[in-house]
C-alpha cells in the first residue's frame, strides 16, 4: 500500500464526482472550443469519457498535448487544403475547418484532463482507469515493485485477449519482461475485435505476434455454438474485412460446427427500428410454440 499512497487516504471517485470535477473545471477556466457560451457544460459527458480512454490508451496529458500540436504544426501541409473554385475560392476547405477545430478542442481537453488529475492526487482519489495506470507507473518507476511481481508471476494467462487495452497490454508485456521468451498464454477472437470494448485494440493481437516471434498460434476451429450454415454466412461475410488477423497473419481458419442435432435455414429479415425487430422475434416464438416446436 505505501507504494500507492497520494494522501493520508486514497478513495476511489464516484461518476457524480468525477462530472463535479469537470464541471468546476469548466466554470474556473475560459475555454473557446469546449464550452460552448450558452451551454457551458454541454460536453461535460464527452469529457469524461474522453479522458478514460486516454487512460486505457496509457496516453498522459502531456502526450495529448504533444501529439494535437505535431497535428496542428503539419496542418499547412495537406494538399488540398484550400477551395480552388467558386465563391470559397482561397478558403479552407470545411472537412479540414472541422478537423483543425477538433484539433483545438483536444488542446483545451489536455488542459482540462492535467488539472484533473492533478487535482485527484490533491484530494486523495482516484477513478477506474487509474488502478491500470498506477501499477503500470509503479512498474516503471520502481525497479523493487517490478521485480517482486515478475518473480512472483512466472505463468501468465490472458483469457478474453481481444479486450485488452493499450494500458492493460503494457503491463502483461512489462511482467513477462524478465525474459526473452516469458510465459504467456493469451486467448482470444481476432473477429470479436471491432468492438472495442474498454478500449480493445486489433493492434494489441498483431504486436504480441511481433514482440513474441517464437509464439505458437493455435487456432480452435471446432464450433459447439452454430450449425454449419450460420458459420458458412458469417465467414463469408467476414472474409470480405482486410483488416481481419488471420488474413494479415496468413492463417487459414475454417470453423467446422459440432452440432448436427439442429438443423436449419438463415432467415433473414430487416426492420425500421430495434422494438420492431424485438415484435417480430416475439411473434416468430409464438407461432412456433403454437406449432409444438421443441
């Protein structure tokens, strides 16, 4: 615990406190593309869901504010910057307006993150994404800490892998670091990747292959969820994504179903809205428990 203390105590801060925290930086400090004049905390939501990914992205308020302003430094260098034609002729372009003023309102959104967290160190707290990013700093300021826990976990397993974030990453890469070959076994759905859950990163899969080259890949193909024709569909349709691991990975993957006791057709259906998708699904039950459907 002394390793970890900020303050005579250190509590965990609520979701009101964190939006208290925001909104009082909002009314303290004038800002042109954050908070908007009649609507000063129009985006007090946006930034506190900002400021977590950026934690799950291990990406500090000074990283923030590097990376806006090398964007800014080489916006004069896109080509098609201006309007050559028409009554904007000379003008930026408004995609490329839009952009610059994203750009300007992450500066502000650096601001607003290095005084929260500033201010969560002065009154002893701490929100969800620093328990990740506390451990991560102890192991890389510490060489004691970082030693005591790479001997201690020699075997490490990651199940649910594609849900990993950067910050998350770092720290399995940093425990396994002891070693040139470590003990890692991750388990995980390159195709469940898109998305993103607590900051997911397709990246995180491609880099373990990268830092560990010796690393067996074992692919399961054996299906006990799906009959052979949904697997069929969906791989069909999933081949057409580029991006896909196996296909960067040169991998072959054919799922083969274990379940011959259903069989079956793909019935497809569009709907308008979520609640009448849900009426059809309802109705479809119905009609099929009247039929003495098992």
């Amino acid at each position: 615990p002394e390793k970890f203390l900020t303050a005579k105590d250190i509590n965990q801060l609520t979701d009101l406190e964190q939006i208290q925290l925001i909104q009082k930086n909002l009314k303290e400090n004038d800002y042109q593309y954050i908070k908007p004049f009649k609507s000063p905390f129009h985006y007090q939501h946006a930034i506190r869901d900002a400021i977590g990914k950026l934690k799950q992205e291990n990406v500090s308020p000074q990283k923030l504010r590097d990376i806006t302003n090398q964007e800014l430094n080489n916006f004069d260098k896109i080509e098609d910057l201006y309007n050559d034609k028409g009554s904007n002729k000379g003008k930026i372009k408004s995609k490329y307006e839009t952009l610059q003023t994203d750009l300007k309102r992450n500066l502000e959104l650096a601001d607003i993150y290095e005084k929260y967290q500033t201010a969560l160190v002065k009154d002893g707290k701490y929100d969800f994404a620093d328990m990740i990013l506390h451990v991560l700093n102890a192991f890389e300021t510490d060489p004691e800490i970082l030693a005591t826990y790479q001997e201690k976990y020699q075997y490490i397993l990651v199940d649910e892998y594609q849900d990993t974030n950067s910050a998350q990453n770092t720290i399995v890469r940093t425990l396994g670091a002891f070693y040139d070959n470590p003990n890692i076994f991750v388990v995980g759905d390159d195709e469940q990747s898109i998305f993103r859950f607590q900051g997911a990163s397709l990246e995180n899969i491609l880099a373990f292959k990268e830092a560990y080259s010796d690393s067996r890949i074992i692919v399961l193909e054996k299906n006990y969820r799906s009959i052979q024709k949904i697997l069929d569909a969906s791989r069909a349709v999933i081949q057409n994504n580029q991006n896909q691991i196996f296909n960067l990975l040169n991998i072959e993957k054919n799922l083969k179903s274990q379940r011959a006791d259903l069989k079956g057709d793909i019935e497809i259906a569009q709907f308008s809205h979520g609640s009448v998708e849900s009426f059809f699904t309802a109705k479809k039950i119905e009609e099929l428990i009247k039929e003495n459907v098992d």
